[in-house]
C-alpha cells in the first residue's frame, strides 16, 4: 500500500508550477533589438529564443515608446508556432514608418495583454538604408545591395534545430515528471 503525504504531493506540485513557470519566462525576442533595426517598407527579420519553453504559439504585436505615435499595440501576426524561432516579417504585415522606440510583443492569442516576451526598443531606418548586417560587413568592404537600394536581411539558421528543441523540450519534461513522481511517492 502506498502512502502519499499530503506535504511531499503540495512540495512535488510547487517544483512542477515553479519549473513551468521558469520555462515559459524564456521566451525571448533576439531581434530586432537595440543595436538589430528594421528598415521602413522592407522585409525584416523576427527572432525569438524558441529552445526553452512551454509555449506552443503566439500573436506578434508591434507598438511605440511614445503614445503619440502608437496609442496601442498593433497585431501582425494573429497566431505564430514558437517552433519556427524565426520570421520574415513582409511590408504588408508591418508598414510602421522610420523612427525610434519600436518594441515587438508576443502574447497570449487569447488575450493580447497576457504578453509573454517585449523586444529591447528597436529603431526602425528609412527606406534604402543598409541591414545591421550589411553595415557590419561593408567596414570590412564585402557588403552587397539589390539595384533598389535595399538589401535583405541575414537568413536565420535557428530554424533548422527547431525540431530537435521540441523532442528535447519533451524529454525535459518527461523527466520532471518522473521526478515529481519519485518525490510524491517516496
């Protein structure tokens, strides 16, 4: 016959929520950032950290520092999988105009206020100016730009692990959970 006390199932319980909790925290946004911007009426790139975490999916907003500019948050995004770790966020779905004080915001889908990761304040630069990327590069004299001025952003090599972190992701879990069992059960 096994005895549960009721204290280790409470203190095996606490260690489940208290790790869940920690896991969801790392969602974060890798660019754009302080020093990663976005150019006006171009394609720009998303990233987020999508290894350590129970999130499955998300809404992208987009917003402003200053109230005068954005009043509230803009979705442009209604649902993205976590799994994918990176974007390419097109014209269409992000046309905000240059200037400081960006910030991108995932957040719940069900409720926009539930926000679970905010981006460092970000600039966003004219049309026709250069990617964090190609400004790095042409110091040392390689970048390259398309006949219109503009160029595209870096691609992203997180993705290609993406289906690794979920079957690691799962198997962090599992293990939790044999965990908290041996706790309750001991």
């Amino acid at each position: 016959m096994v005895r549960l006390s009721l204290n280790k199932v409470f203190a095996a319980s606490a260690l489940v929520l208290a790790s869940v909790g920690s896991v969801a925290a790392d969602l974060q946004v890798t660019s754009p950032s302080s020093s990663i911007w976005w150019v006006a009426q171009s394609q720009n790139l998303l990233e987020w950290s999508c290894q350590d975490t129970t999130i499955g999916n998300f809404t992208v907003l987009v917003t402003n520092t200053s109230p005068t500019i954005a009043v509230a948050p803009i979705a442009i995004i209604a649902i993205q999988n976590n799994f994918d770790c990176s974007i390419l966020i097109t014209q269409d779905q992000a046309n905000q105009p240059a200037g400081s004080g960006w910030q991108i915001l995932l957040a719940n889908p069900l409720n926009n206020t539930d926000v679970y990761a905010t981006s460092e304040a970000f600039e966003i630069k004219p049309l026709g100016s250069l990617y964090p990327s190609q400004v790095t590069s042409s110091a040392v004299g390689t970048a390259s730009s398309t006949a219109s001025g503009s160029a595209a952003p870096a691609s992203s090599s997180t993705t290609t692990s993406s289906a690794m972190s979920i079957r690691g992701a799962g198997l962090g879990m599992g293990m939790l959970a044999a965990g908290v069992a041996a706790v309750a059960f001991a």
